[in-house]
C-alpha cells in the first residue's frame, strides 16, 4: 500500500541495548518486518530498520538502531546514541547476569543520550518459562526505581513485542507534543 507516499509528522530514533545475545537484532526482526530466526547470525551492516505508525492522527516514523556487535561494555560509540529519544534496555530472562549488567547499559544510555529519553526495560525469551532466571518482581522493582517501563516480551512467540515499542513511542510523541 501506499505507505511511500505517506507524509511523516515526527521521525523518532530509538536504540537497543543490552548484552549479547538476549535478542535484541530478533526484536527489531519481528518489530519492523514480522520475522524471527532461531539462527541469528552476528548483526552485519544494518544500522537500523524503521517502521511508520500512527499516533493520534500523527504519521510517526520510527528508526530502530541495532548494535553491530559491539555489545561490549563501553564499545558502543556515542554516535550510536546521538539523537536517541528512546531505548530497550533489554535482557534475556533466562541470564541472570544479564540482567545483573542492565544497571551498567543504563548508566551508559544516561551518560549519552538525552535526558528526556524515554527508556523501556526490556527481559526477553519469555516463552523460556522453564528456564527463567529472573524473577518478574526484581525486574519491576528496578524499573520503578529507575522510572522505566517494563515488559517481558518474546521475540519468537510476538508477545509484547508491537506493545514494547509502541508503549515506548507513544511515551516519546507524549513528551514531544
Ligand atoms: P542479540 O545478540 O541481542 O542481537 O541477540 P539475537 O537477536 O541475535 O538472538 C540471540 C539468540 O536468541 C538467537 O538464537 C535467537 O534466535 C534467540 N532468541 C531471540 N529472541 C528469542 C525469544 O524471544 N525466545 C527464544 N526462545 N529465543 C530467542
Ligand atoms: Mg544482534
């Protein structure tokens, strides 16, 4: 359909987050084209995919950035981050320490990016029941400590996932307008 010719009121620029292998590139996968893979090779060139919603009336065009495998602490550069208006932080609820580096991903985000970046905690592979690692309540407490949104989603499954980051530009365009 049409979607080319549409004309586009905001552009927002979100980030993803987290460590390794937690299903951040599966994520943007089923976000932006309804794909998933079990296979996922290492994120190669793509620097971000966008996908165009509406929001009260308002066509938003939103640029979802990928890291290319610098998930590293400290390797993602700060133009990574320049222009960010939101983020997933996102951990795999199976891993516990990656859940236990989500504080040191945060104090990165805040280090870089815009002070009113709207940031939504993220703990993914929920579909895993058996092999949870983190219990829901110690993700909701460290959100709500740390004013963010929360979400278990699961790339594979589509569970929450429109949700995350609809939830998450919505909060953008809120602040924006
Ligand atoms: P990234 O390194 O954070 O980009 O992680 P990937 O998106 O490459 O995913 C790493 C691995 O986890 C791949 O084998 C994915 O297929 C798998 N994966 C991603 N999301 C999910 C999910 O929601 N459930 C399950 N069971 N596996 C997932
Ligand atoms: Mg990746």
């Amino acid at each position: 359909h049409g979607d080319h010719n549409q004309k586009v009121d905001y552009v927002f620029k979100v980030v993803l987050i987290g460590d390794s292998s937690v299903g951040k590139s599966q994520l943007l996968a089923r976000f932006s084209r309804n794909e998933f893979s079990m296979d996922s090779k290492a994120t190669i060139g793509v620097e971000f995919q966008t996908k165009t919603l509406v929001i009260d009336n308002q066509t938003v065009k939103s640029q979802i950035w990928d890291t290319a495998g610098q998930e590293r602490y400290r390797a993602v550069t700060s133009a990574y981050y320049r222009g960010a208006v939101g983020a997933m932080l996102v951990y795999d609820m199976t891993k516990r320490q990656s859940f236990d580096h989500i504080s040191r991903w945060l104090e990165e985000l805040r280090g870089h990016a815009d002070k009113n970046i709207v940031i939504m905690l993220v703990g993914n592979k929920c579909d895993l029941t058996n092999l949870r690692a983190v219990p829901i309540e110690d993700a909701k407490e460290f959100a709500q400590r740390e004013s963010l949104f929360f979400m278990e989603t699961s790339a594979r499954e589509a569970t929450n996932v429109e949700t995350a980051f609809f939830t998450v530009l919505t909060g953008i365009y809120r602040i924006i307008s």
